[in-house]
C-alpha cells in the first residue's frame, strides 16, 4: 500500500521498518575488508562514490536523487545521473532511508548495469542501509551531531571542537554506553566547524576518518558535495528554474596528501542503522532552507 508523504505512517508499517533495520545491523560488518583500506596511501583505490537526494524547494514530495562517482585521488566526476522522484513513504526522524534509499540504490543498480567498470570502491552519503543492500564498503558522514546515548552538543563537546586546530584533528565520540558512536573530524584547514564521522560498512572508523580527509576540498567530502551539485542542477533544468549551473570546483583544490596513521581512539562501533547512517547525523527536514541550499565551506 502506497504511503502519503504527509503524516505519520501506520504503527505497522514502523513496526515493519524497525524489524528491516535489526536485519540489517545484524548484517554491517564495521572492520577493514580491502587491501586499500590498509594501506596509508589507499593504494589500489581509485573510485569513490556519493548520492544525494535534493528536494524542490517548499515540496515535501518532489525530489531529485543522484549518484556520481569520482575518480581517485585526483577527484574527478567521471559519471553522473540524475533523476526526478516522488517520495511517497513520510518524513519519519530515524526512519529517513526507507524514505529515500530506494531510489538510490536503483541508481546503483542500473550503474551496475550499464558501466560495472565504473562501480565505485567506496561510498559516501548513505551509510549501512546503502551499503549492506549494495554490499560496498560506504562511510557515514553528518554536518550535526545526533544526540543519542549521552552525546550532547554541550559546552563541552564545543570546546572540543575549538580544539580541532588543523585538518585531519578529531575526537572520539563516547556515549554513555561506553561506545564509540563516531569521531568528530576538522576535514579542511578553512573551516572550524567539524564533520561527524561513523563506520558504515566494511571500513573501520579509522580507515574512513583518513578517507574522508583524502575527499575533501572543502569541509563536505567531494563525493557528497558533487551528488549535491548535480541533483540541484537536474531539479533547476527539469523544472526550468532561473540560474546559472553551478561551478565545479577546479582541479587545484583538490587534498595534495593524505593524512596517515592513527586520527585519534576508534573501536569500529556504530549504532543500527537509522535515517541515512548508522552514526551521528541529523537529517534537514523535506523542503526546508537547509535542502534547498546546503553549506559546503
């Protein structure tokens, strides 16, 4: 049965969702599984991928999912593809991926498909749902902290962030539970405001900490930041919206090196999977200002 996208869904269809996210917990595997992820330089990679689902601005329903896949270390979009959607299931807090997965990983699948030699490596913006049901090594990755077991974005979680001095600082995340539910990581010299970091599947957290500051050209990972671009810009053409295409970013942006060794205390830990992660993430509401225009610095 169809659902609107207004509203709350039938205790039912919850019921239903919170039994395929057991499953699929059941189901990450949250350590290293590639000989590149190994290795300080990430030899032997050369393909990342990311998605994004952008919504029309003041539409809780109409939106455009996208997936583009980077060529690595040099960052480079060598396949894009967009389409515009109808998300039917509701905006749920917690339940955000069975709202959009779907789409995403149709785009997966048909890029299977169509060109299997450009199947990315690793993957960004979506973190266990994703990655289990595509089985790829994928990495969580949030703007905001999700405050679950404890994690509070207090005075003292701030100052810890003052102290992320350069690129590639980071502090575990300990929940009450004795957990590390994810690391908070300066990614980019030019900004103070840190990234959430979990493992999502197949890749420890220290492994994605390191990738993520590999990704980075700007505080988001170039992956998620050009999934971004691309959705808006098919929603812009699709809709034939007044605007000029937004740049991408020239090649001299790009990270000149890698970060190596350890990038603070990991256990590999991570929460079941819920909205797009399995870690610390808020998700920006359908339709709200955040959606319509994301921050990238």
């Amino acid at each position: 049965m169809a659902l609107e996208a207004a509203g709350r869904p039938p205790e039912e269809t919850l019921s239903l969702w919170k039994r395929e996210q057991a499953r699929l917990k059941a189901r990450v595997v949250n350590r290293d599984t590639e000989a590149w992820q190994r290795d300080p330089a990430f030899s032997g990679l050369q393909r990342v991928g990311g998605v994004d689902v952008s919504f029309v601005k003041g539409d809780s329903v109409r939106a455009c999912a996208s997936l583009v896949v980077l060529s690595f270390p040099e960052l480079e979009v060598v396949y894009e593809e967009s389409r515009m959607v109808s998300l039917t299931a509701p905006y749920v807090s917690g339940f955000l991926a069975f709202r959009e997965v779907p789409f995403l990983l149709e785009l997966v699948q048909q890029l299977r498909e169509k060109e299997p030699g450009l199947m990315p490596q690793a993957g960004f913006g979506v973190a266990c749902h994703l990655g289990v049901l595509t089985d790829l090594p994928c990495v969580g990755v949030a703007k905001k902290l999700l405050q679950v077991d404890g994690l509070e974005n207090n005075a003292l979680h701030k100052e810890k962030i003052r102290l992320l001095q350069t690129r590639g600082d980071s502090f575990p995340l300990l929940g009450d539970s004795g957990t590390v539910l994810g690391m908070a990581l300066r990614s980019h010299d030019r900004s103070t405001r840190p990234l959430y970091v979990s493992v999502g599947h197949k890749m420890s957290l220290e492994a994605a900490v390191r990738l993520i500051c590999c990704c980075c050209r700007f505080r988001i990972p170039e992956p998620v930041r050009q999934a971004d671009i691309c959705s808006r810009e098919h929603i812009r053409k699709s809709l034939g919206l007044p605007g000029s295409p937004t740049p991408r970013s020239p090649k001299a942006q790009r990270p000149v090196a890698c970060p190596r060794g350890d990038s603070g205390e990991s256990s590999g830990e991570g929460q079941p999977p819920q909205d797009h992660s399995p870690g610390p993430r808020t998700a920006p509401r359908p339709g709200s200002q955040e959606q319509a225009g994301k921050d990238w610095q």
